[in-house]
C-alpha cells in the first residue's frame, strides 16, 4: 500500500488532573487505509482520534501528518483541520446553524472560499452523502442518521484526505449503521483514509484493513483484522470478544477440520470454507449471473425495462445515490449491505441478481467477484447493463 500519512513516535498524554489516557503509543497508518482503533470504554480512543487534528497536544513524543511534525500554531491547526476531518460520535455536539445548508458552508466559509466555492463544495458534499436537496432543512427535524450524515458532510466539504470517526454508528439502528459503514467505504474508495473507533468487534472485523487494539491508554495488537482479533490473549486483555466467525473457524480447527489458510472475513468466506469441508466447492452445475446497472450511466427507462423482463431478480444497491435511485424509481431492494458478497451468495445457488451502483464502485464489483473466482475456483459471470444495446455484455468476472 502506499505511504504514510500519520504517525505517532512514542506519545503520551495526561489530561489535567486525570490519570494518563495515552501512555507511549507509536504506529503509523498509511494513505487510504481504513483503520478500526478497537478497545473498551477508557482505552483512549478518543483521547488519540482527537489527537489527529491537534484538537489535543500530546505532552511528549510525536504526531507527524503527512510526514511533518504536527505544529500548533493558528496557521497550522487551521491547515491540519482542513486535510484531517473530525466526525464527532454525537452529531448534536457537531452541528451548529440554523440549517443544513449553513452548517455544511462552516468549514469552507472559514477556509476563506468565496461565496461560490462555498456553494460547490457544500453542494458537493451534500450529494456524497446522499441529501441532496436538504439545504434549507433545519438540523433538529432531521433523523438520527440524517444528522450524522450532516456532520460527515461538513467536513467533506473542506475535502479533506483523511477522515475520522469517533464511534460512526454510535445510537444508529442496524439499518442506519450499514449506510453509515457504507458511505465510509464509498469515502475510502474515492481516496480517503478513513480512521473510526469503535468496541463493537463485529463491526470492525470485516470492514477494517487493519485494526489496533487498544487499553488502558497503550496499545495491545495492530494487524489485519484476522491476525490482530485471532490472538486470543490480546481480545481477552483488550475486554473485547473474538468476532463470531473467527470463533466459529477456530472451533472447526479444533476439531481437526482442515480449512483453507485464509481465516474469513465474511458470511461468503465462511461459506467458502464449509464447502471446502464437505467438498462441495462446485455447487449448482450452473451459477447464477450478476448484472450491474451503473446509475450514473444507464438510463431509468431501461433499468424498469430490463427488471419488467426480469422480474422478482434479487436486487441490491451500493452506495447513497444508487439507493436513492432505486427509491426513486420504486424499486425493492432485497440487499442494501455486503451487497456484492450476498450476490455471490446468491449466483453460488444458481440464481441471478442485480446490483444498481455509481461509476466509480462498478469496477469494485469486477474487482471482488474476480478476486473471489481466483481463490474459490467458481467463476460467476458478471454483466454489464448497456443501453446502447438494450441488452447485456458478458464480462465474465473481468474488469469491464
Ligand atoms: P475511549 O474513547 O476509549 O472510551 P477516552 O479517550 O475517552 O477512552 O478516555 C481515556 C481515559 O481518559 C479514561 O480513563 C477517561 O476517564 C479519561 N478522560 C477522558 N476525557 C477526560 C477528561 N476530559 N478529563 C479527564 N480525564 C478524561
């Protein structure tokens, strides 16, 4: 992966007349990672996480962003908050004005943006996280996610490189949570680096390039997930628990199963492996066919042509703007989470499925069915909705 975009070198941080939150913790986290600080109540993740912007000053030891020691001059800390975004756990501790369009513009206002590049970043970043048309709306009658999304747009419009979250899903229900983990994967694959904390294990274990297992201030473990969450003496020490798939494969092992190395990461990884157990890895003669219609791109008219031909298909959606397309236009989604693994799920049982979603995620779908047909051996065709022709390419788990 690439380079390095934050580093700490032995820090440590006493809060006034408190006891020491960060007690000497170094690593590093590198340019478009997405990093998953983990650990109980206490452990000093938001006593780090607020460390990234400057918002605290650590009393010896030290930050570097982007290679640089951080400074705490004005000038500096001004330019820090510009290209480290911070989403607060709670939105109503984050959101300030009147409505949403002014809370938005704060960030960019006190850049110095003139009044029009104001309005495109605040329009932009409104649209990144899917309230378009929520400018005038005051905060206070929004949803609890809505909030959340208002606060994460605020700091998307100072466009900044790395973002970061102190407990994302923090009072969310199941739903609001997948849409929240979502966004911030659509963030990371448009180039952010993405820093949340959280103590919910299960959350973390699959979204997470690497996690960093705090306590009590220091820290305990820091892989990817499979590694960092498989050592059983750091999970115990960290009060936390293993993620229920790790569990279940370290089970399986116990009991003298063979298993494929990979440790899995998700529901279609478990699968893997149990197919692999039973020796059933060919499944149905024929896969199921995933078909990807590209919102940006193909238009209304043909999608609800092609699902009037093809209809009950199972249907997902990836990303803010494909779900509000599909709301748009009336169409039940049956996935709207994992959307690309539950449509692997699905073409292993030999049905067909559809996945609306943006440009920039399309190449992702190729990239993940692809990758799965590389370790698994079942190659599952994916289609490209092409208007041109009012039918589909086949692209056969490539790239389009
Ligand atoms: P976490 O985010 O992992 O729950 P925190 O960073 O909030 O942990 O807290 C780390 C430690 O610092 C805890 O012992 C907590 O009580 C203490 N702490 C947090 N905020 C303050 C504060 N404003 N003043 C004094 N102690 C604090």
């Amino acid at each position: 992966m690439s380079s390095i975009i934050l580093e700490a070198r032995d820090i440590r941080y006493r809060y006034p007349r408190g006891m020491e939150a960060i007690c000497g913790i170094s690593f590093h986290i590198r340019r478009k990672e997405k990093i998953a600080l983990v650990g109980p109540n206490g452990a000093g993740k938001s006593t780090l996480l607020t460390m990234f912007n400057g918002m605290i000053r650590p009393d010896s030891g030290t930050l570097l962003f982007d290679n640089e020691p951080i400074r705490y001059d004005t000038a500096s800390l001004r330019m820090l908050r510009k290209r480290v975004g911070f989403v607060l756990q709670n939105p109503d501790r984050q959101i300030i004005a009147p409505t949403v369009y002014q809370d938005v513009a704060f960030g960019p206002t006190n850049l110095g943006y003139r009044e029009d590049e104001v309005k495109e970043a605040v329009l932009r970043a409104l649209r990144q996280v899917g309230l378009e048309g929520f400018g005038r709306r005051p905060p206070h009658q929004l949803s609890g996610g809505e909030k959340k999304r208002v606060a994460i747009a605020g700091v998307l419009a100072m466009d900044p490189d790395v973002l970061v979250f102190d407990e994302p899903t923090s009072g969310l229900d199941p739903t609001g949570s997948e849409d929240i983990m979502e966004l911030l994967d659509e963030l990371n694959h448009d180039g952010k680096t993405i820093i949340i904390s959280t103590h919910d294990v299960e959350l973390a274990y699959p979204w997470a390039d690497r996690a960093i297992l705090m306590t009590g201030g220091s820290i305990l473990h820091e892989d990817i997930p499979e590694v960092a969450f498989g050592n059983l003496s750091s999970v115990r020490t960290a009060h936390l628990s293993l993620p229920t798939l790790l569990e279940l494969h370290m089970e399986l092992q116990k009991r003298g199963f063979s298993l494929p190395g990979k440790k899995p990461r998700t529901v279609l990884d478990m699968m893997h492996c149990i197919e692999t157990l039973f020796e059933t890895t060919q499944g149905p003669c024929r896969h199921g066919r995933i078909t990807v219609c590209n919102v940006d791109q193909d238009s209304r008219e043909l999608l609800l042509e092609w699902l009037s031909v093809h209809k009950g298909i199972c249907t997902g959606a990836m990303g803010t703007r494909a779900k509000q397309c599909a709301e748009n236009a009336g169409i039940h989604l049956d996935f709207t989470y994992s959307v690309i693994d539950k449509c692997i799920l699905k073409a292993l049982l030999g049905d067909d499925s559809l996945i609306l979603t943006t440009e920039s995620m399309v190449k992702r779908v190729y990239l993940r069915v692809d990758a799965y047909g590389r370790e698994s051996g079942s190659r599952i065709p994916v289609l490209l909705l092409a208007p041109e022709q009012k039918m589909v390419h086949e692209k056969n788990g490539s790239e389009p």
